[in-house]
C-alpha cells in the first residue's frame, strides 16, 4: 500500500509538471493573436481561389517558420501545391415563352457548352410545393436526360445555395471528358405550361492556384512513423449582405481549429522531444469537398501514419460542459480512450460523439485517411445541432470563448504526448471499400 501511494504521488507531480509545461507554452495570449488575424475582416473569409486564402496561407507559413519547422520530406517550401481544374459558367442564358428569366434565377449544370431552342428533345419537369426538391433535383441530375426543371419558389432558400455552389465552379481533380452528356437547366418561378424555350450556356475551365501549408518535426527515434495534426483553413469567403455585413469570417470553422494546429507545433517544437514524426497541416478547400485532404492523403503511406488529430470548430463550449471537448469515431478505434488515459488527474475529459446522426466522422479532413485505415479522428466541442452561427456572416472573433479554445489546445497536447512518444499506437480503422 505504501508503494501504492508512492506511485500515485509521483504520478501526480509529473502529471502537474506536464500541466505547468503545457500552461507555459500554450499562452492564451497567443492563442488570442492567432485567432483574430486569422478570422479578421482583411482575409475575406478565406475563400478558396481568393486573395485572402493567400494571405492566410503566407501568416501560416510565417507561423511555421518562426517556431522553426520543416518543409516536408523533398519539399522546398511550406506550401503544398497541387492541381485542380475549376469550371465556371460565363455565359446563361434562358427565355421561356419569350420571356428572359432572370440571371439569379438560372442554374445550369452541364459538361460542356451547348444551345437549345424548342424543337430539342428535353424533357420539361415541374417540381411542385408538395414534392421533395432535394430527392427530385438528384433523380434528374443523374438520368442522363437534357432536362428543363421548373423550381416551384417554395424552395427559393435551398435554391439559392445551390445556385451559389453550381456557379462557383464544378471543382475536380482530372479535366472533365469532352463528351460529358449531362445538360439540367433549373429555373427557379412560377412557369405554367411552358410552350417555347431557349437556352445558351458557354463555360471555361482553368487551373487556379491552390495549396496546403504543412510542416514538420522529424522524430528521434520514429522518423518513418507519422502523428498528424490537421485544420482547415479555408472558408466560405464572400456571401449575400446579412445586415450590412459580408464577409464569412469562420472564426470557429475553422480558424479555431487551425490556431491549436499552429500552437500545438510551436509547443511541440519547444519540447523537442518527439520520437515519431509530427506533421502540422494547414488543408485548403475542405469546405468545396476536402480537396486538400485529399490530395495530403496521397503523399503519405497511409500503413506509417500512426494517427492523426483534426481539429475543427472548438471555438465555444460543448454540450458536456466546461473542460470538455468530443472525438468523431470514438468507437471505431481506441484512440479516444488512449488520449483520456493521459488526461487523469486533470479537470478534462474527452467523450464520444453525441451526433451520430450528423456523420460528423466522414464530414471533415479526417475522413480521406480514415478510409484508408488510419486512426484519423476529428476533436471538435460545437454543439452542431444548434449552432446558428454555422456558415454564416455571424461567426466571427466575437462569437468565441478563447478560454475555451485554450484549455482544448492544452488538453490535446497533453492526451497525445504518448502517442508522440511512440508509447502508444491506436488501433487502425478498418479501410473503407470503394462503392
């Protein structure tokens, strides 16, 4: 017994030694500057392709710099540049029965350019207040048909994003094939038995710059075993004026997530102490379809990332409570458990996550490696299903409890340290198979 007690008191001093430490090089201060210039108004809501995700991109690399990581293996830089092609429409335009329709109210989604007028074979559909829009637009978007869909306004609100998303650009990573077939015309009105139609749609394609920001610290001991840690940086850029103000700041999506990125590599540099490789990744356009994970996925054998640690949104208090933060996936691997076994004997606790029904798992940068077998799990403490500042103007500095995203940032270096240390090795997550 006496033993027994000897143990848990010298536990107890290294844990608070660890706990000094982490207080220490995790300033609440810095934690504060990263934030603010990441979600300020002069990086114009990180859109990808825009001037302010450059902006972002080069304080992230200035960050990276000043804490002293490395570029990549073989990299010369920072920046991880990769290939995309976008297509954007530059031309639609559509009468019905003479009548031009409004340029808002077109949206086109086509694999090329092409004209119609009425004697063309297309099939005009009308879908109607009391119809599912979503399951409706989907069915015809895949039948391979030239198709004129009537959008009743019921859906105006849902239509519009769709418009947004469509006429940003169709975003793949390989030239779309010159006889893609697909032609939808959607219009959003009241248009009863249309006789007459012409349509015009031109497009062009381009190569827009686009890049992760990812350094490194080459372990000791481990070099050829990974440790990941991820945030995304990208945001939703411009959008429509909500009471004056129109720049989506995503000071929670994801600055938030990518300042404890960014601290966390100062903290682990400071340290110096790694014995596997650590990774800090800065991903671009996970909010047009994880692009830049994707692309990162690929660089790496996935059988030498021991984990990964993505971090999204921890900008505010989770429904836990104070001190608390919860882990996507937690049943599929014992990643979470071995992070709250180097939380004992302090205030915070991880929990799994209480939205199973959001598929929060596959819905960040996580998910490319996940599918491949990696303990890839995403720390996040937004209370999802009823956060109303989500993708809006509103979530900016403001809105954030830096206390909180704080202590998150000090508990994740604290729970992944024996991870770090090559002591422990989460189970891996049975791949994905392709469907």
């Amino acid at each position: 017994m006496k033993k027994y007690s000897i143990a848990l008191a010298f536990m107890a001093v290294s844990l608070g030694g660890f706990a000094q430490d982490v207080n220490k090089l995790i300033n609440e201060k810095d934690v504060e500057r990263l934030i603010k210039t990441l979600s300020a108004d002069d990086m114009q809501g990180r859109g990808t392709f825009t001037p302010g995700i450059d902006k972002a991109a080069t304080f992230i690399e200035g960050e990276f710099k000043q804490a002293g990581l490395q570029p990549l293996t073989g990299a010369t830089g920072f920046r991880q540049n990769f290939k995309v092609y976008r297509t954007v429409p530059v031309e639609t335009l559509v009468k019905l029965d003479g009548q031009a329709v409004p340029a808002e109210n077109v949206t086109i989604a086509a694999g090329k350019a092409f004209t119609w007028n009425t004697n063309e074979d297309v099939q005009i559909i009308k879908i109607s207040a009391d119809q599912n829009f979503q399951t409706e637009y989907r069915k015809y978007m895949r039948s391979g048909k030239k198709t004129l869909i009537i959008v009743d306004p019921k859906f105006k609100a849902f239509y519009t994003r769709l418009h947004n998303y469509i006429n940003s650009g169709v975003i793949t990573t390989e030239p779309q094939p010159t006889d893609n077939p697909q032609q939808v015309v959607m219009v959003l009105g009241s248009y009863e038995g249309v006789k007459t139609f012409e349509v015009s749609f031109k497009d062009k394609t381009e190569n827009p710059p686009i890049f992760n920001v990812a350094g490194m610290i080459p372990g000791k001991s481990k070099k050829d075993e990974y440790v990941v840690f991820s945030g995304h940086y990208d945001h939703l850029g411009i959008q429509p004026a909500m009471q004056g103000d129109s720049i989506a700041n995503g000071a929670d999506d994801d600055a938030s997530g990518t300042t404890a990125m960014i601290s966390l590599a100062k903290y682990y540099k400071k340290l110096n102490n790694n014995e596997r490789t650590l990774i800090f990744v800065a991903f671009t356009a996970e909010e047009i379809g994880g692009y830049g994970a994707r692309y990162f996925s690929k660089q790496l054998p996935p059988e030498k990332v021991v984990a990964m640690f993505n971090i999204e949104m921890i900008g505010k208090e989770s429904k836990f409570g104070k001190n608390t933060a919860f882990i996507t996936g937690y049943e599929r691997s014992d990643f979470g458990k071995i992070l709250q076994s180097n939380l004992q004997g302090t205030a915070f606790t991880f929990h799994p996550d209480p939205y199973p029904e959001q598929n929060l798992f596959y819905r960040s940068d996580n998910a490319t490696l996940a599918r491949l077998g990696v303990p890839a799990h995403t720390i996040s403490t937004d209370q999802i299903d009823t956060d109303k500042l989500y993708h809006s103007v509103k979530d900016e500095y403001s809105s954030l409890d830096v206390a909180n995203i704080t202590a998150t940032i000090r508990a994740i270096a604290l729970s992944s340290r024996s991870i770090v240390a090559g002591k422990d090795t989460p189970a891996r997550i049975p791949k994905l198979e392709e469907r």
